[in-house]
C-alpha cells in the first residue's frame, strides 16, 4: 500500500511543485472574472483570446480566466461567451505587470440580431473539450416540456443521451446506465436526482446558472463513475439589484429572489438566492378522486428549495454556501385492507472557499454534504413491509490551478469522502434486513494542459483512488489531444481509464426504490476503457458541426442478482452477480445558438451490451451479450427556437427512436402441479431470446409559443403555451403479458404519453 | 490556414473544405457505424416446441406423477390433450443403490405413475435421475438430490384470531444442519411456506379474509385459485433461531380464508430453488424483460425437484373489526 501511495505522490509532487520554463523578467499577465453585465454572475468556460497571438484561455468553472507570460505591449483581448455579445478590449501590459482585469458581457437577448451575429465570431477559436456540452437557463425553460420545465430532459435532446420513457428523467448517457454518471450539484453528489419517481429532476430551472455535461473521457478532475459527468451550478444571486419572479404550471409553481448584500451599490460584500418549488396537483388531484377513478393516490406532493449566498470578503477570496433540500410524499390506498406510503428524499450543502495565490494560482476548497432518505412502508392484509434506504456522502476536496506559462496550466486536487449506505427491511414486524455499509474513499489527481502552439493542445492526467471497502488502490490516466486545424476547425482525441466504486438498483419505474451498493471485500470495483475521436467546425453563421465517435468497455460489472429471492443471511459478494458490458457510437450534432432561428440536429448511431451469468446462455452455457433496455440503434432530434417578434417566441422539438429492446416470449408452458399451487390455471413460465426484440419506433413532436412583455409596468411576463406530442403518437413503454380468464397469454401495451397534452404557465420577473 | 482566410470563404464552401481536408478522421468516426450495421449479438429466440417435464418428488412419501408435455408458442393455448406428451419410456433411478422405478402412463395423456403399486419412498439425502425417452426417440434427463429432513417440534397458537398480533400461529422447527446438506452451491436452507384450505371443503368467498376479498372478483377470478396460498422463497436466516431451532411466525398475509388451514413448511432442492427463484425474476425485473429460468432439464424443459415438507393444522377466527379498515366476519 505504502508503495503506491508513494508512487501516486512521486508524480503529483514534482507537478504540482513544477516551476515554469524559464521567462522573460518582464512577462506580464492578465487574469480576471468574467460576468454577465445584468446580473454579475461569473460566467463559466467563457472563451478569452488574445488576438494576433497563440494565446487563447477559456474560464474555470468560477469563472476566473489567467493570460501570463504575455509580453509588454497592447493586446486585443477578445471576451466571448454563448447567449452574450462578443466584448473587444484593448489592454497595455507593462514590464512585469500582472493585472487584474475583470469583464462584462451584454446578453445579447437585449440586443437585435444584427448585432449579434458579427464577423467577429467567425474568428472565435473552439475552446470546447472532447465530449461536452453545455445548458444554460433559457435552454431549458424555452423548449417545450413535459408540464415542467427540466433540466435532464433538456439534456437528454443531445446526441448519445437518451431516458429510458416519457416517465423517466434518468440519464443514459453513450449506453451506460444512470449509475454511470456523477450528478453533481455546486460539487455535490446528489444521489436521487428526481422528482415525482423519476418522473422529472430536482434541479429547478429558476436555481441554475449553468450545466456541464462530460458525456465520455471527462478529465482527471473528476472520478468515480464509468461513463460521464453532469455537473450544476446554482446561481450566486444578482450583484445589481435585488429581482425576483414566481411562475404558476400545471404540475408546480416556483418562486425565487435574488439580490446582492452588504458594501456599497457598486461593490456589494456579496449575493444571495433562494428559489423555491413546490407541485400544485392537489385540485387535479381531487377532480379526479371525485370520479372514482382507480388507482389516485390519498395525497401527493414534492417541493424543493434552493439557497446559496456568496461572500467576496477580499478581492481574492470569496466564499459561499449553498443547500438543496426536496421531498416527494406519496400515499395510496390501492385496494381495501392495503395502503401504500413513501416519502424520499435528498438534501446537499456545499462550503466553497475561492482564494488567489498572485496571479498564477487559484485555489479551492470545498466541504460538502450529502443525504438521501426513502422509507416506502406498505400495509397489506394486517401485514406490514417497511424499508429505510439512506445515503450519507460527506467530502472535502481541496482543487489548485497553477499557470505557470503561457504553455502549461496545471491542475491538482484531493478528494476524501466518508460514504454510508443503509438498507432495512421489515416484514410482519420482524427485522429481515438490515445492512449499513460504509467506507472512506480519497483520490488525488494531477492534470496538464499543454499548449505548445496555437495548433495543439495535449491534457494529460492521472487520478490515484484509494477505497477503504474491500482496500481498493486504483489508477486512472486521462489523456486528451486537440489539434486546431483552423481557427474553426478542431480535431480531438480522448482516451481515459474509468473506475466506480458504486452500483444503483433501479425498477426504472420507480426511482424511490432506488438503492445504492458500493464495492467491497470480493466486489471489485468496476473499471472501463473510454475512447473518443472528434471533429468540430464552425460553419459560419453561428453554425457548428460536431462529429464524434466512441467506444467504451465496462469491466467487472456489479449488480444485485435478479435471480436471487431473498438476501436474508447471504454474504454481501453474493449477493450480486457479475458481467460486463460495451458501447458504441457515432454522434453528430449540428446547432446554430445565435440569431432569430435557433437550435439544433442530433443524430446518433449506438448500440450498448452487457453480459451476464444466466442470460441468453450459449450452447456451452456462456452467457451472451444483450441489448439492456435503453439501448437504441438510431435516435434524432430537431430542436427549433424560432423569434417571431420582440413579443412572441415559437419552440419545438421533435424526436425519433430506434424502440427499446425487450423480451418477446416466444414459449410458453405451464406448471400446475407443484405443492404450492392451487389452480385451475398454471403459472406461466416464458422461453424466450432476452431483449432480442425490438418496440416499435418512437417519435413525439412537441411545440410552444410564448409571449413575453410587461406586466402593468412593474413587471417582465412570459406567457408559455405548449402541447407535448403533438400529433398524438401513441408510442409504447412496454408490454405485458397477462394470463386471460381462459389460459391465453395476451400481449398488451402500456403506452408513454399517448394523447396531446397541453401545458400551460405563466412566469413574472420583478 | 489563418482565421482571416477561413472567414472570407462562404459557409457552404468551408463545409465543403472539412470535408475534403478530414476524410481520414471522418471515417475514423463513422467506422462503428459499419461495426454497428455488420454485427449482430443478439440471442436467437427458441423456436421449436420442447418436451416440459413437471414432477415434485416430496421427502419419505412415495415417489410422485411424472407429467409430460411440451411447450406451445408463448400467445397460443395450452391444451392438456394436444401438449401432452404420450407414449413415452419413462423411469426413475436411484443414483444411490442403483434401483429403477418403471413408470407407466395414466389413462389422462402425458401423466405417468410409478408402474408398482406400491412405489420406492423418497429417501431424504438421496439423488434421483429422471429419464424419459419420447417416441422419436429424444432422451430427456434431469438430477435431483433430496434434502435432508428435519422435524416439526412445536406448534403455537394453533387456534387464534386473525391479526392478533401477540399469538399469530407460531412453527418451531429444527432444522437439518446446512453442511449435511449437498446443495450444489453451499447455500444456506430455503423454505417456501404454503397456508391450505384442506382438499374437500368447500370454498366459500364469504370467508375470504380481507385482503384477498378485495382482491377477489367473482367474475373473473376462480375462488379455488385462492385455496393455497404460497409464499416466495426464504432464506433460513430469516427466522429467530434459538440454540438449534428455528422459529416460524405465520404474517397473516399468508392466510385467505377464515377458518382451517394447513400450514405447510416446505425445504427446498436446488432444482426448486433455482426454478422458482428465476421464474420470480420472471416479474420482477423491468416490466418487458423475462430472463430465462434456471432449469436443469437436459433435452427439455420444466422441473424434476424434490422437497421435505412438514405441517401442521390451525384454526383461523374471524374478528368484526380488522387492521387496514372494516369489514364482517361471515
């Protein structure tokens, strides 16, 4: 152990202590935030270019760029950013000067078109890595939704994301299940990012300043699961003025306020938000119970609230804390004698402190908490099942990011965390189950990004972790080459080493079931290859072009065995099977983010397996590979914003599916003569290839219109009409095979959103 | 090429040049596509009809019916008749002293009996072989070995009322020790529990407790289904244990009728375990996928098992006032 604990220092030391190559006496630098002129907020991955030089940076994700080792002189400086107008600053450096140099952009939703599509931005180099994307606001609450606007769905509209129904925001992201992907909100592992069962996500639109997605071969920075990363960042709060909105939906109303405190009008200490979302389904509720209707449940809510506050105690250090806390309750009655009770839910704080070292290094640290509850308890004939399912995630991370030269930014970090999972079950009142597993995880990584030219750039990292259960040490390189062909065009190459230590059990039906496992003494953390290749062009007028292939392995696999009844009494290694699985792809993404037509195309070829004990044996008894239910051959996606005028806004999206794979039997026979049956009909026992079949296609189009004006002069409203499936495709979640009074099996579809629905809100900015 | 170049050229013409210039890295990207369109995984569905062996052979009571018949395509009928599986050569061996019972087929097609009238016992802790051969000559096989037996040592609150939460029926058993056992893997014992309204009275829906009342629709639904009900299968370890016994509290879920019922206790083969832990999975996984149950059945299909079972009679009161909401007593 000691020996690659020593290994792993043996090459985060030298980097982390690593001097630049030696520079001119005279090299000044140019670093700085940049942030929205509205509302002062940082702005994150904001490109900065130094033109007529290689120099070129983008923001880190406090929005804090560094320029060094430029030379006296005066520079172009060129500070762009999506959804902003392009801003052109002319900046003197002189010998030695190491200047601090602060930014604003103008959204450009207050300027006209012809101002936002400049010339300028055909000469904005790429910045953006292999594999990522971003989402702001308004690219969530724009497009139409499913009642509520959210920001899992909107994800998943890009190429190699997909849900696995109508009813369930879970991400599949390049073919890996949900587990497969590090949710993190402000730098917190939220453990059940949903709402209503899966239905939609917790992360409420009026909160979030920006998403990040690393759909495959993610950086150095970031570890523990196999295939990507979703990470949030809530709103600091406006620095200007103090603002606020509510906005009334179908299925939930939100609120929020924002303002900054504290210093003078031009310099507040900081900034604070809250916004809050609560569902409003009690009438709904309540018309439909009145018609006796089967099935509608006694009571069902869910809110969530979200606060963070932000503290600029010094001009290089600032400070600020948020927290989430959400819950769903549920109660049903689904027959006489029986009631069904659930309440789930997470809560987060995250501490974050910011300080600049001079002017080459920033750092950050950052403790946070995590906590996730469900406790389904169930009523049935006198009998009683209970289950509490918790999770308790507490970590400190300490990031650096040195930029010694012009050729080298380098960052480093530690990660602990201190993991709970429990798991209790009851039955008749009899303890059944009941396991609490914890462990301590540290990781260190190291990452450089080298940029020898203004044509290439390499990253290069390594991540050590270290996990107590079952005393696991893995090693994880990252490694990533971008060439700039043009200043438009970029080709990429990613490979990275993926470990988890972690594995969920999920219904994909409903996600307060869920339950997380973790590695442990003779279950092997999971491990994966990833390899991306990738092409990115800007095409002009705002039009990118994006073509990526990839290929990933997923290796040592650990799920709760399906086929075993009961884990009362079983060691923990056996109770879960063991596989493997692949997944690859092509995506193409074409979008134009500027101007009156907005949006984008994305096309994706892919296709996931996995292999397990028992499925879909071979003549020899081998398992062979599947396709896992959410795998899709082909899926597109058109999704349109149109601006008609100043007032009115058209939106649509329209999506196509290769259908789920599932299970068609194709044999039956039935048993009648057991000790434990009764008759007169059997118990139906299929044969059949597993997931060897296909449902019939998916495609649903949806479309909006929004009005946005004055509210009697004292406030800004937007009036949002939408109709979720359009043209009232009936697509089909899966079949049932149920057993008629006469012995037949009869295959019945239950179907997704079968018929249009309409939703309708109305938002007020103050 | 520099930035200035790239944007005097007209969008069109840039899109031709990308792809011109980035024909090796293109087709890098789209080379999955053609791994993709020219690589099929996935399992062929079984096609062909398959002989079902069904036969329960229960620990120290004569060797049990052997049932014969074949699998139909999984939308269609099953009728007993047509499916059955006739005229076949069907016998069991006992692998331990090497004797072979004949068997002999019953004047309803495709249900064999052991041809003596008076038939070998199941011995606990002995391996059976099943071998049929049908008429085209298809060799079916299967292996079970019986557990070893254990005993019934007291029984609790033999008569109670319903829901009574202090004196539910109550089973001490002792259990046969788990390395006596030749379960292939070592596991620990596994149980399914079965709560019977004797064979011969009559069933009347007034009596249903009341759960299974809600649950019971005369119009659709057979009140004879609800003559057993049988648990799923559970681990030893969820029982008390108290020096080398174990003791069984009955949750009144189990019980569908008021009045009296047997209660059996049943321990289970690993062709049993195996069996009925699959076929659960077979609706327990996501909705629309059914992995194929764990069978060991060479040349066919179903299940060859063996099992001890032990149980004893209770008298169920009915109470005017129930947990779970109102109801009335017959």
């Amino acid at each position: 152990m000691h020996s690659r604990l020593g290994f792993v220092l043996s090459l985060l030391v030298p980097a982390l202590l690593w001097t630049a190559p030696v520079t001119a006496q005279d090299a000044a630098s140019l670093r700085g935030y940049v942030r929205a002129a509205d509302t002062g907020e940082t702005l994150l991955q904001a490109n900065v270019v130094v033109k007529g030089t290689s120099q070129g940076t983008a923001t880190n994700n406090d929005g804090y760029y560094t320029l060094p080792s430029l030379e006296p002189g005066t520079y172009t400086v060129v500070f762009s950013y999506v959804g902003f107008q392009t801003r052109t600053e002319e900046v003197t450096l002189a010998a030695g000067e190491g200047k601090r140099f602060d930014v604003e952009l103008t959204p450009t939703k207050v300027q006209t078109e012809e101002v936002v599509v400049t010339g300028e931005e055909q000469d904005e180099e790429i910045e953006q890595q292999l594999g990522t994307d971003q989402l702001q606001t308004a690219d969530v609450t724009e497009l139409p939704s499913v009642l509520e606007p959210d920001v899992f769905r909107s994800l998943s509209l890009l190429p190699g994301v997909t849900t696995a129904s109508d009813y369930s925001s879970n991400l599949y992201i390049r073919g890996g299940s949900p587990d497969q992907t590090l949710v993190q909100l402000d730098g917190t592992t939220v453990y059940n990012p949903t709402h209503f069962f899966g239905f939609f996500s917790t992360f409420n639109p009026d909160a979030i300043k920006d998403v990040q997605l690393y759909k495959g071969a993610y950086p150095a920075e970031y570890g523990g699961r196999l295939g990507s990363v979703v990470s949030i960042y809530n709103k600091e709060g406006n620095r200007r003025e103090t603002t606020g909105g509510f906005s009334l939906g179908l299925l939930a109303s939100r609120a929020y306020v924002e303002g900054p405190y504290g210093g003078s009008d031009d310099d507040p200490a900081g900034s604070y938000m809250v916004a809050v979302r609560r569902s409003t389904l009690e009438p709904v509720l309540a018309a439909l119970r009145s018609t006796d209707a089967d099935g509608i449940p006694d009571s069902f809510s869910f809110y969530d609230v979200n606060a963070k506050v932000t503290y600029n105690a010094w001009p290089d250090d600032k400070a600020s804390l948020s927290f989430y806390g959400g819950q769903d309750f549920l109660e049903i009655s689904p027959q006489a004698a029986s009631q069904f009770d659930v309440n789930y839910g997470n809560q987060t704080v995250s501490a974050d402190w910011t300080h600049l070292f001079g002017d080459q290094v920033f750092s950050t640290l950052r403790v946070t908490g995590s906590r996730y509850k469900s406790t389904p308890e169930a009523e049935a004939g006198g009998t009683s099942f209970t289950q509490e399912n918790g999770v308790r995630d507490l970590s400190l991370d300490a990031d650096v990011e040195y930029t010694p030269s012009e050729t080298h930014t380098v960052k480093g970090g530690l990660a602990s965390s201190l993991l709970s999972f429990s798991l209790r079950n009851t039955f008749d009142g009899t303890e059944t189950f009941d396991q609490t597993l914890t462990a301590q995880s540290a990781a260190v990584y190291v990452e450089d990004t080298y940029e020898p030219n203004s044509t290439w750039t390499l990253k290069g990292g390594l991540r050590g972790t270290y996990f107590s259960g079952g005393n696991f040490w893995r090693f994880s390189p990252r490694l990533s080459v971008d060439y700039n062909l043009t200043s438009s065009v970029q080709l990429q190459a990613a490979y990275g080493r993926y470990h988890q230590f972690l594995t969920l059990e999920t219904s994909q039906l409903f996600t307060a079931f869920d339950t997380w496992f973790m590695s442990d003494t003779g279950v092997a953390p999971s491990y994966g290859d990833q390899v991306a290749l990738g092409v990115k062009a800007n095409l002009g007028r705002g039009v990118q072009l994006e073509v990526e292939g990839y290929g990933r392995t997923m290796r040592d696999l650990f799920q709760q065995d399906p086929f075993r009844a009961d884990d009362a009494g079983v060691s923990y290694a056996d109770q879960f099977r063991f596989g493997d699985g692949r997944a690859y792809g092509v995506e193409v993404l074409l979008r134009r983010q500027e101007g009156r037509l907005g949006g984008f195309l994305s096309y994706t070829l892919g296709r996931t397996e996995r292999r397990f004990p028992n499925i879909n044996t071979s003549e020899n008894g081998d398992p062979q590979y599947y396709p896992p239910n959410y795998d899709r051959t082909h899926s597109l996606t058109l999704a349109a914003k149109y601006k008609l005028t100043d007032a009115w806004r058209l939106s649509s999206t329209f999506n196509y599916n290769t259908g789920r794979a599932y299970t068609e039997p194709s044999q039956r026979f039935e048993r009648n003569n057991g000790p434990g049956q009764s008759g007169p009909q059997g118990d139906n026992t299929f044969l059949s290839a597993f997931n060897s079949a296909r449902l019939p296609a998916y495609h649903r189009l949806d479309v909006g219109v929004a009005r946005t004006g004055q509210f009697f002069g004292v406030a800004d409203y937007e009036l949002q009409f939408q109709v979720i499936n359009a043209y009232a495709r009936r697509n089909v979640w899966f079949y049932q095979f149920p057993t008629d009074p006469d012995g037949t099996i009869e295959r019945t579809e239950v179907p997704q959103i079968p018929v249009p629905i309409p939703n309708l809100s109305f938002s007020l900015t103050f | 090429m520099t930035c200035d170049r790239l944007s005097a050229v007209s969008p069109v013409s840039s899109f031709s040049f990308l792809m011109y210039s980035f024909r090796l890295p293109i087709l890098c990207v789209l080379l999955p596509a053609a791994v993709l369109a020219g690589c099929d995984t996935t399992a062929t569905p079984p096609e062909d009809s398959q002989v079902v062996v069904e036969s329960y052979q229960k620990a120290n009571a004569p060797l049990d019916t052997v049932w014969l018949s074949r699998t139909v395509g999984a939308r269609e009928a099953i009728t007993p008749e047509e499916g059955a599986v006739e005229n076949a050569d069907v016998e069991i061996k006992n692998l331990d002293n090497g004797n072979t019972t004949p068997y002999t087929e019953t004047s309803t097609a495709g249900v064999y009996v052991p041809q003596a009238s008076s038939p070998p016992t199941v011995t606990p802790q002995t391996s059976y072989q099943l071998q049929v051969e049908t008429t085209d000559g298809q060799p079916v096989t299967s292996m079970t070995t019986v557990p070893d037996a254990f005993t019934l040592e007291n029984v609790e609150n033999t008569t109670t009322v319903f829901q009574n939460t202090t004196k539910q029926p109550s089973f001490v058993i002792d259990p046969p020790r788990a390395e006596s056992q030749q379960y292939e893997p070592a596991r620990q014992n596994v149980y399914f529990f079965t709560v019977k309204v004797p064979s011969g009275t009559a069933l009347d829906a007034s009596e249903l407790t009341p759960f299974y009342r809600a649950s019971y629709d005369a119009d659709e639904d057979s009140l004879s289904s609800f003559r057993i009900n049988s648990s799923g299968l559970l681990n030893q370890a969820n029982f008390s244990s108290s020096g080398d016994q174990v003791r069984v509290d009955l949750p009144w879920i189990g019980v569908a009728f008021f009045g009296t019922n047997e209660v059996g206790i049943n321990l289970v083969d690993d062709n049993y375990y195996d069996f009925l832990r699959s076929e659960a999975a077979q609706g327990s996984v996501p909705p629309g996928e059914f992995p194929n149950v764990i069978e060991h059945v060479e040349g066919g299909t179903g299940i060859f098992a063996s099992y001890v079972q032990k149980k004893d009679t209770i008298q169920v009161q009915c109470v005017e006032k129930f947990l779970g909401g109102d109801s009335t007593c017959p």
